[in-house]
C-alpha cells in the first residue's frame, strides 16, 4: 500500500520509537504475545545508554526497589507497573541468560563483566519475538488517520495500531537525546511538564568556588539534605561545584537560589565533641583532621573557622563551629546541565497516562514509557527499574 506521498507504507501492529532500555522491554512483551513489532532508532546501535551505564557495568536493577525512590508530580502513578515486573523479574532474566552479576551495595546491582551482556540479553529476547529494529532512522513526521498511527521516516513510512514513545530524556544529548516525545505529547495536547536535569553535579559560585575547587577530588561521607529529602552517601568537591552520589541525589530534589545542607560529621553532634573538648590546647584545624579529610579541615579554619588553640574558642564560638560543621550550607549556583546529568526529571504529565497501560488517556493507542514520563528514579538502578517496568506495562497492552 502506497501512502499520499506514494511513499510504500509497512504496517506493524506496534511502533515503538526509542531502542532504550523502556522501548525494547516493551517490544519483547509486546512480541511474546504475537504483535508485529518495529523499532524506530536513530542511533546507530541499540542501548547506547545502558552500554556507558553504571560506569561500563550497568546499574541494571535495585533489590530494594520502592515506589518512594522516584519522584513524579503524582507520586502513586509508579506503584501499578513497579509492582507488576520488579526487580525479581528482572534478575531471572539475567540469570537465565547466565549473565553474573553482584550486589555492589545498598541493593544496587551490577554485571559482573560489562553491560554490554544486558544489550545482549535485549537482542536476543527480541530475536525470539521477531522484533524488528531499524537503526540510523529518523522519524520525519506522525499523524493519526482512520484509527491509524501514520509515521514518515527517512527509511520509509509505516502504519501501526500502537505507537510506542520511547525516546527518553534530554540528558547527554551526544548518546542521542532529543525532546522528540514531548513534541509528539504536544502534538497530540498532551501535558508536558518542565523538565530539569537530574542526578547531575552542582555548581558553587564563583566566590565559593574560589575557596572549595583547591579540594577538588576530595571525597568524603555525609549527610546532605534539601527540605524535606536526605541522602546519606559520599560527596566529591569537583573543579566546578560538587558531585558524588549525596550530591547527584540531592540535585533531583534542588530548586535554584535555595541552599543545600551538608553535615561533614555525620556520626557526631560535633557541638557535644567540641564542648568536651574545649579545656585542650591543641589547634581547631588538627583537632578537625581527626574527623574530616586534612585538606578540608585546612580549609574550613583557614577560611570560616579559624585555626586558634581548642581552649582560645568561647563556649558561643565553639557551639557555632560544631553547629556548622554539622549542617554546613551551600546555594549552588546552578547544576552542570544536560551535558553531566543522568537523568531528566519532568515530562510526560502522568496524569495524562493510564498507570495500568502508559496509554495516553486522550489518544488511545499512543503509548508513552521510561525516562520521557515524569517518573524519575534516585541513583543506584532504579531508573533502569522504571525502564523496564513502565516497558513491560507497555508491552501487555500495545
Ligand atoms: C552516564 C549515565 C549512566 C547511567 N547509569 C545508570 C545506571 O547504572 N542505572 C540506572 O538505573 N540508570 C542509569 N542511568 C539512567 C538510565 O540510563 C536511563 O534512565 C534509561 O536509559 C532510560 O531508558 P529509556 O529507554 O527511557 O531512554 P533511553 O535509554 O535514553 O533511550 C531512548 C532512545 O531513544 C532514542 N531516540 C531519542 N530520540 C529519538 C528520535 N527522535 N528518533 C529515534 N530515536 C530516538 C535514543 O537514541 C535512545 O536510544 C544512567 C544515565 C547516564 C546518562
């Protein structure tokens, strides 16, 4: 059948657009139950995300997973695909594929090898439902015509039932990002929410800077809390701002110009310490080496504390100092951007989507899954969690 163009049109029962982690789940459910299947990729290779994921290992699920490690402007809509394919689900996947892996820590699990065995796995199981994946494509115009998906591509033009979005989040535009899905959403009037980059490195200003870059690769445990959410992990003073896990958690949460609170010393009321403490003779600055990184403790007394004997502090100084160091206060400047973020939070309005299907309650048939929706995971696995359930809700309906 030719099209207006006289273009040759396929039809495939579904479409999915975006070969991530989401829009292969979604076609290999959608294959197990008979549909014809393609997806649409304009990379050049499958999974480009999760092949540089968890640093070449692939974070590829978390044991722990609970609907409260995502935020969402509706903080239930997660809870129906979460609970439908969880990360139990996944890893008999990987086990029967018998690709090792291991528990890094706090419920994050790695491969063992390479992610490079989690692409693998999705080809194959796409191989077993006849999936077919079209590479190095781009989606040129779709439009919806007598109960018809209609897509124009540089590689054809196809027909489909179902129309899966899949593409993603704005993060790493250089891995193939794009805001195709929310110009889609907004094609058809479907709400798009502001996005952010998220899971991203934040930056001080230049006047912070200018005292904290002298410690840049100094790591240390904290606590780091924005309102109401708090991460207890490592940050790392980077040559722009701050980065580590704490702080990639904390900056999904951040808003701009408020601060940020760092605790240094989180297993000490260090207020407490110092009161103790204060009849001694020895130096604020070595006294802080006992608990803190030297070059921090350096540079705290050099440029806010002082560096006089424990016993030439008042009482008043002291508190203030262990007050402090417990709950040390930053207002970054900003984030590092799309560029570094791992993630984009916002998108797709979930209250446009059934919670049961990702269908598009205004446009049945239209599908909208993974990292695009405004279903964003903490760090440690569960963004490829949300992927792969979100895919696999999908995937039972499209
Ligand atoms: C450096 C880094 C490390 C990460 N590590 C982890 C980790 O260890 N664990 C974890 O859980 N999460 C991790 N994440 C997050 C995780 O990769 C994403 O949340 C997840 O890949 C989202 O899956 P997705 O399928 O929704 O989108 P994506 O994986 O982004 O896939 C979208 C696909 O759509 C394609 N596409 C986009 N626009 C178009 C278009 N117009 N036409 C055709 N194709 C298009 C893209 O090329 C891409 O292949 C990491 C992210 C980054 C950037």
């Amino acid at each position: 059948m030719a099209n207006i163009l006289g273009e040759l049109v396929t039809y495939k029962d579904v479409v999915i657009i975006g070969a991530g982690g989401a829009g292969l789940m979604c076609a290999i459910e959608a294959g197990k139950r008979g549909r014809s299947v393609i997806i649409i990729e304009h990379n050049s290779d499958i999974g480009k995300k999760i092949r540089i994921s968890g640093g070449g290992r692939c974070n590829f699920t978390n044991s722990q997973t609970k609907p409260d490690n995502y935020l969402s402007q509706n903080p239930h809509f997660a809870k129906s695909a979460l609970a439908r394919f969880t990360p139990e689900d996944f890893c008999r996947l990987v086990k029967n594929h018998q690709i090792p892996f291991h528990e890094k820590k706090l419920g994050q699990l790695f491969c063992d090898e390479s992610s490079q065995n989690i692409i693998e796995l999705l080809k194959k199981e796409c191989v077993n439902y006849n999936v077919d994946i079209l590479l190095e494509t781009s989606v040129v115009q779709a439009s919806f015509q007598d109960g018809l998906f209609c897509l124009s591509t540089s590689k054809g033009a196809y027909q489909s039932q179902s129309l899966v979005i899949a593409t993603g989040g704005l993060s790493i535009p250089s891995l193939g990002a794009t805001d195709f899905g929310y110009k889609i959403a907004r094609q058809f009037n479907i709400n798009v929410l502001p996005c952010r980059p998220a899971l991203v490195p934040l930056t001080l200003k230049e006047k912070d800077l200018a005292v904290f870059k002298t410690l840049s690769g100094v790591s240390l445990d904290t606590i780091v809390t924005y309102e109401q959410a708090s991460f207890r992990e490592n940050i790392l003073f980077t040559h722009k701002g701050l980065s580590g896990p704490a702080i990639l958690q904390i900056s999904s949460y951040w808003q701009p110009k408020k601060p940020i609170h760092i605790n240094f010393i989180p297993e000490l009321d260090m207020r407490q310490v110092l009161h103790e403490h204060r009849s001694e003779t020895l130096l604020l600055g070595n006294f802080l080496k006992r608990h803190l990184p030297a070059r921090l403790a350096e540079v705290l007394c050099d440029h806010f504390l002082g560096n006089k004997p424990l016993n030439r502090y008042s009482s008043e100084q002291l508190q203030q100092i262990g007050q402090r160091l417990n709950d040390w206060q930053f207002i970054p400047s900003g984030t590092e951007g799309y560029a570094k973020a791992e993630v984009t939070a916002g998108g797709i309005d979930t209250n446009e989507l059934s919670s049961k299907t990702m269908e598009a309650k205004k446009v049945p048939g239209l599908f909208f899954i993974g990292e695009v929706v405004d279903v964003t995971g903490h760090l440690g696995g569960f963004n490829f969690q949300w992927a792969w359930a979100s895919g696999f809700a999908a995937g039972q309906y499209a």
